[in-house]
C-alpha cells in the first residue's frame, strides 16, 4: 500500500532547481534523505543515519532529528533553502515528522 500511496504522490510532486524535491526513506533500522532536482535527475544533496556516530540507547526518533538537523545544515550551504516535501508514502508521523520538524529549525523551508 505504502508503494501505490507513494507512486500517487509522484505524479503530482516534483522538484525543480528553484524547489528542490526532499525526499524521505526509513528501512527498518536507518533512516535516508535526499535533496533532488528532478529537472535533471541529480541529487544535490543527502543525509542518512549511517553517517552519525550513535548508541544504543537512543532512539529511532532522535536519530531522525539528527539526520534532518544534518540535512538543514547541509542544505544551507549549498544555498537550499525552499524545498518540495515527499514523504514517499509515509505518514506524516514519528520518524519522518522528527525528521522534517529539525530540516525545519535549521532554515529549510517546506
């Protein structure tokens, strides 16, 4: 169900060099973002939870909000500061709200 959600969404969301596409995956144990121009089908920028030293005992949730803070503090750099969110068929809840609500404090707006 997850996979028809996010190929609904897909036809109507798409990220341009002025509006970006961020894009949001969560496997089981990690969680991916990525800043995408559409136009021509290049990455600008990413972020995962792999990159980020952590231990056991924090949470899933926090390691988002460490991978959108990353992501945001990326984002500034490279001049990205409106983006298209694609949430790829997830709810807007748990990780991927961590996720968006630390892009957010960090400048990146959606």
């Amino acid at each position: 169900m997850r996979i028809i959600r996010h190929q609904r969404t897909r036809k109507k969301v798409s990220g341009t060099k002025v509006r970006p596409r961020l894009s949001v995956f969560r496997s089981l144990n990690h969680i991916y973002a990525q800043i995408i121009n559409d136009d021509n089908g290049s990455t600008l920028l990413q972020a995962c939870s792999l990159e980020l030293k952590t231990t056991k005992t924090q949470t899933k949730t926090n390691i988002a909000e460490e991978v959108g803070k990353l992501l945001g503090q990326r984002a500034k750099e490279k001049k990205v500061k409106k983006v298209v969110f694609d949430k790829n068929g997830y709810k807007y809840h748990g990780r991927i709200k961590a996720l968006a609500d630390s892009a957010r404090k960090e400048g990146v707006k959606f």
